[in-house]
C-alpha cells in the first residue's frame, strides 16, 4: 500500500528566547505558521522488517540520521510493529535553512504510518512523539499556525494570518541551530512583543503584523553572516511590507500583498541568489 503526503515548509513570524533551561534547551515563545512550499513524502509499506530512505538531494542523510527514518523507527519500537516502511522523500524545502523540512519530513511520516498501520493515536499523541525527535516536529505535526512554548513543542493553535505572498531567499551557507543558540547573548536580547503579534493574528490586521515581525536568533546569524543582512535590506529596497530571517536561518523571508511587489523581489533577489521563492502563506492545520 502507498500514501503520498505534503510536508509543508514553516516560518517563525516572532521568536523570542526567555532563558536557558536546565536540560541546556532553552525556553522559547515562538509565532509559527506553514507556508505552500513543501516535500513531498510518499511511503509505501514493506512486508520485510527493514525501513528504507531515499531522496533525489545529496544535502540529506539516507540512513538512520535522516528525520523521517527516525519518526519510523521510533513508531514502530513503541508499538512494536516487525513490518516495514520504504520513504521516498521529494525535496523542495532548502535544508538546514531555518524552515522546519526535517522536522516537517518526520512529522509527515509520523501521519502517515498512523493511517497504515492503523493506530488510530490522537493528534496530540502523533505530537507527543513527535517532541521525542526534534523541538519542532510537534507543531509541523499539527501545521496551521500556532503559538510554541516550552522547546517548541508546547503547542497553543491560532487563526491563519491575514493572506500575503511570503518571498523566500536562502543565501549559500549552512548554518547550525546548536551554535546559533550557544552563541546567542541572552543579556542583551531586544525581546519580541509576542502580545502584540498574538493580537495582529487573531484580529487579522495584516499592518500590525508587519510591524511585530521579530527573531531574536537574528542577533546572532547576522553577525556571523553579513549576506543574510543584505538579503534583508535589498528586500526592503525593492518594495517589501516586512522582512525576517526564519528560525536560526539563514533564510529570510519578505511578506508582501501586492503581486507587482512580490514579482518585484522575487525578480530582484534571482540575480543573484539561486534559492528564491514567491509562495502564499497557508495557516491552516494539516487534514
Ligand atoms: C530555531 C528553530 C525555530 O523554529 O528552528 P530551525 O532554525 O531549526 O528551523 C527551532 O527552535 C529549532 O528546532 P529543531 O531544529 O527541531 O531543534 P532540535 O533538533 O530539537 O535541536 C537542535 C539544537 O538546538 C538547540 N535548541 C533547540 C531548541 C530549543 N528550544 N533550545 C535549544 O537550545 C539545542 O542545542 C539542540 O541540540
Ligand atoms: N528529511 C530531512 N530533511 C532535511 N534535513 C534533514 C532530514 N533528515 C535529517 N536532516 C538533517 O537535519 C539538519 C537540519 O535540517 P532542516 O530540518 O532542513 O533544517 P532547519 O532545522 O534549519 O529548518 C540538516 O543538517 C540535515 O542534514
């Protein structure tokens, strides 16, 4: 048996650092939502008890270090299921970019081998797992867009923000969460008012949105890498309403309503970064 499954790309509209925990995470506030770029995860059940990755993209493991494989290995150890799974995994989002495609890879196998396998858990269980992989897979578990607390994986679901095009542009460097967070000051962090884009959401105003952008992670990502903050101001300069790198990046992203503007950038920062893209911001939960 077959299933093919979206596994839609996430940006953070506001990311905000409280403190640093125990456990060396640290304690976050996070506005997400997903967007229409996406993989797409297609699974097909073995008889055999093996579980297979396959992807056309050089950029991500095809063995055990792969999200996807973990989220199948991890279901079938809890519920103790001698069959198998082969993942091919169709890769559109950037990797290691700030925009969830792992952890939304895994989260798609996780909905996926549910159904299969017949296991008929909640989707709150599906995200309960899904924290075991990764901070974020518990919020691409459910998509939409959502207020994230705790790791990330204490999950509160909100509205769809108001309809724009979201431009994405990933410059060609790799940046790691881990060091992102290790180097971060927390001292001198200019927090986020995450009240105040809780309101611009559930009140759709598009304006106040824009204006209550803010990461926190940007701090640190920007001085590392001074390509990220000229994506920022040639998105402004070519007409952007807002603009703010996703995650730990270094994708940034424009918000934009107008499709002259949106061509604009879009046409604007392909001159001379190679992963550009114009896509609408989706905000509603996974089917
Ligand atoms: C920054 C964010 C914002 O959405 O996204 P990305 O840039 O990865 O897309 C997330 O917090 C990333 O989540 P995710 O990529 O799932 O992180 P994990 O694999 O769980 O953790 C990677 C590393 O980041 C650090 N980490 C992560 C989450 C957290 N709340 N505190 C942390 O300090 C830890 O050092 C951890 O070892
Ligand atoms: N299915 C997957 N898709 C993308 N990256 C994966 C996947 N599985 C494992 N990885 C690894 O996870 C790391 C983070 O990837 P990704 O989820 O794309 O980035 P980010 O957390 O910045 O949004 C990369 O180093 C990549 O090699």
């Amino acid at each position: 048996m077959k299933m093919l499954i979206k596994a839609p790309a996430k940006i953070n509209l506001s990311l905000d650092v409280l403190y640093k925990r125990d456990d060396g995470f640290h304690e976050l506030e996070m506005i997400m939502t997903t967007i229409d770029l996406a993989d797409r995860i297609e699974l097909e059940l073995l008889d055999e008890n093996r579980i297979v990755v396959q992807s056309q993209t050089r950029f991500v493991p095809d063995d055990e270090r792969n999200l996807a494989y973990k989220a199948a290995s991890l279901v079938k150890d809890r519920f103790s299921i001698n069959k198998g799974v082969a993942i091919k995994i169709d890769k559109n989002i950037p990797v290691a970019a700030g925009l969830g495609g792992g952890s939304s890879d895994a989260a798609a196998v996780l909905r996926g081998l549910n159904k299969l396998w017949n296991l008929q858990l909640s989707i709150d269980e599906l995200a309960q797992l899904g924290a075991e992989i990764g901070s974020d897979v518990s919020f691409c578990v459910y998509g939409g867009t959502a207020l994230a607390k705790g790791k990330g994986e204490v999950i509160t679901p909100l509205p769809a923000p108001p309809k724009c095009w979201v431009v994405l542009a990933k410059p060609s460097i790799g940046v790691s969460t881990g060091e992102i967070y290790k180097k971060l000051e927390l001292e001198n962090l200019e927090h986020p008012d995450t009240q105040a884009m809780l309101e611009a959401i559930n009140t759709s105003n598009y304006e106040k949105m824009c204006r209550n952008l803010s990461n926190v992670l940007e701090s640190v990502t920007l001085n590392l890498h001074p390509e990220v903050k000229q994506i920022k101001r040639d998105m402004k300069r070519f007409g952007a309403d807002a603009v703010l790198m996703s995650g730990s990046g270094p994708t940034v992203f424009a918000l934009v309503q107008h499709d002259s503007r949106m061509q604009r950038i879009y046409n604007g920062l392909r001159g001379y970064c190679n992963q550009v893209f114009a896509v609408r911001i989706l905000g509603q939960p996974n089917e």
